[in-house]
C-alpha cells in the first residue's frame, strides 16, 4: 500500500504585514479585515489528515517571486525580505528565524529537472518574503519547520505552474507540505474601493473556483479548467488584472493531480469574496474549525 500523503494547500496571504498590526480600524484597514484569515492560517498546520505523514518542511510558491526559469532557495538560513512599503516601523522588525533546508532545495531541483524543467536556478542570497514569512508565522509560529521558497516562472503561464506541481507531488509522501500563498481575489484599486460592479465580479469568480477546486469540483476537469481560467472564469481579469497571486493555486493544484478538492477558508475582504482550498487527504474535523474561524 503507497504511503499516505500530505494534502497540498493553497493560502490567501492578506495585505502586507496585516496580522501582526492592530485590526481595531486604527491603522489602513478598516477593523477586523484580517481577524478570519489570521485565525484560519492559525489552523493551517493541523490540517492534514489523520493518516498524513509529519510535516517536516515546507516548501512555499509565492505570488512575489518570478524568475525566468523555476527557482529555488538554497541557503540554510535565509533572511527575510520586508517587500512591503508604507507600513509601522515596527513591521519591518518582524521576526521567524525558520531555516532553510538546502537538502530538500537539491531534490525539489532533481524533480523539476527531471519533470522538464532543465534550467532550475539555485538562490542563495534571497530571504523569504512576505508571502511567505507573514502567513506562516502564524501557522508554524515556533519557525521550526525547515522552509524552501520556489518560485513563480516569468509568464505566469497555468499549464506551466500545473507541471510544476506535478513534478513535485512526491514530496507529499516525503513529509513535505506544499503551500501556494497568494490572493483568490486580488485587485488592489478594488480592495481600496469595492464599487457593486466589483462586489459581482468577486462573487462570481468565487463561484468559479469553487466549481473548480472545490468538494463539488471534478478533480479529473480542474486542470483544464484551471488552464483555461483566463477566458473561461467569469470576471477573470477584474479579479485579476495580473495573475501572480492566482498562480500559486495551479501548483498546489498540479501537485494533487486528480485528488480531491476542499474548501478550507472563505470571507469577504472589503466586501470581495476571497476563498482558500486544499487537496487530498484532510483532517474533517479540523476543515470545519477551520472554515468556520
């Protein structure tokens, strides 16, 4: 019998460094914008299913890294990188010492390459972003887990990011849990200024993705589905005008190829409907604690 395997998930990662400022309305945000998502990330490791292998690493695609060709950090300790502008000083002060684990960076590259990918770049110098370190700070908040960030490849292209994915399914079994980080909905001038046009949109994109990745979904269509989103999801390009934190989603989708989509967070950010999924094997219990945070 194969081993069990980690679900793979894809995380909504708020507004810069949102959960770790006041979200009493004092500050950008009108008062609790961040109070479901943060309590929903704070479930997030203990979501896997009770058959699941330990999570030993994390290995992290962000919407704020693209490279010409997948990448990889390679460094035992990676520094963060605070690619937020405009915010309390003391957000740039943020800190998870979570290490790297240039063991794993070696065999997410030997699978990428193997899968087709042949010009696998290693990154040494890079920290994690915020992306990365922000979401994940609450939910591994001791920074004990070793984490290995990859990249988005310029383009952006879903088929891409699905192969992507696919090529790094084997890590599941390995005790890898793999994590896009991005954004469901993400049109800032909307966020800053939902309109009823916008409201709309979001609802019926929502919609969409639900149909796509979610416990009604057909696993065996939501590649193709996920391939064609540009012209096919309604109100695509008003949810997003620019696809990079959308792009996260096709490589945790690739990596559970055919498996089972969950709904594991939704809520309205500024009115606009935003949602988070895994897939494969979770923990029941726990998803309903989880949406319902």
């Amino acid at each position: 019998m194969a081993a069990a395997a980690l679900p793979t998930v894809f995380i909504n990662h708020g507004g810069g460094p949102c959960f770790f400022m006041p979200d009493d309305g004092s500050g950008p945000f009108p008062a609790n914008t961040w109070r479901k998502m943060a309590s929903n990330l704070s479930q997030l490791a203990k979501l896997p299913g009770p058959n699941a292998p330990k999570v030993k690493a994390i290995l992290v695609a962000s919407a704020h890294w693209e490279t010409e060709a997948p990448a990889v950090t390679v460094a035992a300790n990676p520094p963060l990188l605070y690619d937020y502008y405009g915010f309390p000083p003391e957000t740039y002060e943020i800190e998870w010492p979570a290490p790297g684990d240039p063991d794993l960076a070696q065999r997410v590259k030997r699978l990428l390459t193997g899968a087709g990918f042949p010009n696998v770049l290693e990154e040494r110098e890079k920290g994690f972003d915020h992306g990365v370190f922000i979401p994940l700070k609450l939910a591994f908040p001791a920074a004990d887990v070793p984490v290995v960030q990859l990249s988005l490849v310029q383009g952006l292209d879903p088929k891409t990011h699905l192969a992507m994915g696919k090529a790094l399914a084997p890590l599941r079994r390995e005790g890898v849990l793999i994590i896009g980080s991005g954004m469901s909905f993400h049109n800032l001038r909307a966020f800053f200024g939902a309109d009823e046009k916008s409201v709309a949109a979001a609802e019926s994109f929502d919609a969409w993705l639900d149909a796509t990745c979610g416990e009604d979904g057909d696993a065996s269509a939501r590649e193709p589905r996920l391939e064609r989103w540009a012209t096919d999801a309604p109100n695509a390009r008003v949810c997003h005008p620019r696809e990079e934190h959308l792009a996260p989603l096709f490589v945790a989708a690739g990596a559970a190829s055919g498996e089972r989509g969950r709904k594991t967070y939704a809520d309205k950010i500024g009115g606009l409907a935003v949602s988070g999924y895994a897939f494969g094997d979770v923990d029941d219990e726990r998803l309903l604690v989880s949406r319902a945070s």
